[in-house]
C-alpha cells in the first residue's frame, strides 16, 4: 500500500520550506517596517463564526464535528478570525491595531474538482479601527512595497469599489444583477446584449461595461450619472486616493493601478474599496493579492454590536511562489551546512560534540553537522561534498582537530 497525503493536500518538503520562508522573511521586514504586528489565531473555528453575516459559502468550508463544540470548519481565510479576535480578546485596546499574519487557509474544491488543492498559504494584514482615504492609501502603499521587496515590478492593481458598484448595478432587476455584473467582469459583451433588459437598461449596462481603465478616464465616465450625493462623494474619494498612491509611491512612476468598477470580491463583507494584484510577468495572468474595506464586520462579533472600520490584504504565496521562481535572489538549494564534525573513534564521541557545539556559539549563524559514525575517510568526503560543505573537522578523543577544507 502506498500512502499519499489526502486530495486536495500536499507536503512541503525542505527546499519548499526554504522558498516559502525566503518570501515571508522578506514581507515580514515591510510589515515591521510599517509598524505592523503578527497576529496568529485559531487553525479552527466555530462554524457560526464563519458564517456570521454570510460572508463566507458553508459549503467552501471543510467541517469538523465535535462532540461538546458541535460543528467546527477550518479556517478559510483570515480577516473573519482576526475580526473575531481583535472584538473579543483585545478588549481596551487603542485604534488603530496593525496586525499581520502568515498562515495556512483551508477551502474545499467545488464540484468536479476533486484533488484540485484545499490548503493554501496567505500572508497579509488587517488595519483595523482606521476608515478614510488615508486608511485605504496606506494599505495599498503598503502592498506596494511588498511586492517591490520581493524584486517583482510587473504588476496591476485592479481598483474598485462595492458600493459604488452595488449601487450602479441597482437599477437592474435584483435576479438579473449578477448577470450582468459577471458579464461585465468577464467581458463578454455579447451575453450583456442578449440579456432580458430594456433598452434603457441595455444602455446603462452597456456604459458600465466601459468603466474600466485608466483612473481619470474611468472617474470622468461615471461623474456623467445621475449621481446620489453619497456616490459622488465616493467618487470624489476614488479621485482622492489615486492623487495619494500617486504621491506616495516613491519609485519613479505613477502607482500601477486600472480602475474596474465592476469589480467585486468573492467575500461579501466589503463595503468600500476592493483591489486584487494581477501579475503580468508571463502568458497565465495570476491573481497575487486581493482585499479591501469592511466597515461592518467587527461589528457582527462585538458582544454589543459596535463595529471599526478596517481594510486589510492576503497575498497568495502560491502564486507568488510561481511567478517569483524566475527571480534572482529566489533560494534554488536548501542552505548547506558549514561544518561536519568528525569524531575519529568512539572514545572522541565527548569530545567531537564539544566543539560541534563550540563552533555553534558563533555570534553568526554557523551550521554544524555530526557525522554518526560508520563510514570510511573517503565516504566522509563524499558525503560532505553531494551536501556542499566545504570544511570537516577530524576530532581525537583528547580534543586535538584537524580542519580539512574540501575544494
């Protein structure tokens, strides 16, 4: 019988590990940088939890049952947990909280998809207590200089906002709106043509499948509505926001985003912007980092009902992993040992761990192999060399040492 790790998993072995922790060292020092704490909640969750407010399909989630708990799902990402944590077990603290997160998610294949991969890994924050144009231009400046830390330049943001967008799409019958809004997304012109709609409402569709593009351009489209107060008061607010990521991004251009007004997030918690990273290093256009405002849902896990409003982020290391592969800087072997220590006989056992340890009390980080024993002077040197350590040290039962350096 041949044993494999269940459908929909996978192992990491130790040069995945080291690929995996070359990407989150690098975002952990942006995220220290901005004065951002780690944050590490609960892998489980109760069910209700999840499912507060239906942000999140109950069927996405991979359940347990337990006996006293009931039924318990596995995380399927991380805003939900921090949510419930920074309302029930930060009680009195200050706002805004910077909180950060390097963890595994867990979402169940849908339909014919078995096998496809059930465990994921994120990396991201949570601003949380902090609305506003400022808020939003820190976040997304803030992503900005994640993917710049990771040696990576080609990259969209594609900006929206799920106000604006719910309360454009509005005017069309409620079973018809996400119709269109996906034939928008998707841009597919022809099903927006063929759609059950009056003309008027053809017209409107029809428009918005244009709101999509360069920022101005986009603004200066919809700022030709029939526009409520409160929609040109977001408007106005996009126009705010772009002028800040411009400003604020200190590389020599202006920040890459395409506003896309017809965009809306799988989670329905978001209220105000919503972004996703598009890559566009290759053929396969992968989707980096997605997030965005939801001014509401701390409040659903407030014992009296107070919300903050918050934005926050996930990066997919998956797909990060993927498009960073061809970059320089990108670990391609798992760190080789400095040192084997050699002990001659089984009378310089004491001694040999003596100064393997001796070596290790280096200020430096100084990787130090014991050879267990076993094998012949020239096995020895084989083995260092297939493991590319470049020093042996021979030690005697007295402590005398001889360092051989391999070429």
């Amino acid at each position: 019988m041949v044993y494999q790790p269940p459908a929909g998993a996978r192992d990491l072995l130790p040069l995945d590990v080291a690929q995996k922790s070359w990407i989150e060292d690098r975002l952990q020092q942006v995220y220290h940088r901005w004065g951002y704490h780690r944050i590490i909640t609960s892998t489980l969750e109760r069910l209700d939890t999840l499912m507060a407010g239906g942000a999140i399909q109950r069927s996405t989630v991979i359940q347990i049952q337990d006996a006293e708990e009931g039924t318990l799902g596995l995380r399927p990402e991380l805003t939900a947990s921090i949510a419930r944590a920074s309302v029930t077990r930060m009680a009195g603290v200050s706002y805004p909280q910077r909180l950060y997160y390097n963890a595994n998610v867990f979402r169940r294949s849908q339909g014919s998809n078995y096998g496809r991969q059930q465990e994921f890994y994120q990396a991201g924050v949570e601003l949380l207590g902090a609305g506003g144009v400022l808020a939003d231009a820190e976040v997304l400046l803030l992503l900005g200089d994640c993917l710049k830390c990771l040696g990576l330049s080609q990259w969209q943001v594609i900006l929206g906002e799920a106000g604006l967008t719910r309360s454009l799409f509005s005017p069309f019958p409620v079973h018809l709106q996400e119709k269109v809004r996906r034939a928008i997304a998707h841009l597919d012109r022809i099903t927006l043509e063929t759609l059950p709609l009056s003309p008027e409402l053809r017209e409107r569709a029809l428009f918005l499948f244009e709101l999509r593009g360069h920022p101005a351009d986009v603004l200066q489209r919809v700022s030709t509505l029939d526009l409520a107060e409160s929609e040109r008061q977001t408007v106005n607010n996009l126009k705010s926001l772009i002028d800040l990521l411009n400003e604020g991004y200190s590389h020599q251009q202006s920040f890459p985003v395409t506003l896309d007004l017809s965009l809306i997030q799988t989670f329905n918690y978001y209220t105000g912007i919503v972004f996703e990273v598009v890559s566009d290093t290759d053929t396969q256009a992968r989707v980096l980092a997605q997030g965005g405002r939801y001014d509401q849902l701390l409040g659903l896990y407030h014992p009296q009902g107070q919300t903050y409003p918050s934005i926050g982020f996930a990066l997919n290391i998956e797909d990060l992993y993927q498009v960073l592969l061809s970059k320089a800087g990108m670990p391609r072997e798992t760190p080789a040992s400095d040192w084997l220590v050699v002990p001659a006989s089984p009378q310089a056992y004491m001694a040999a761990f003596a100064h393997a340890q001796t070596l290790r009390d280096s200020i430096h980080l100084v990787r130090v192999e014991m050879d267990l024993g076993g094998r012949s002077p020239e096995d020895v040197r084989e083995y260092a060399r297939s493991r590319h350590i470049r020093r042996i040290a021979w030690v005697e039962a007295e402590g005398a040492t001889k360092i051989e350096t391999l070429s």
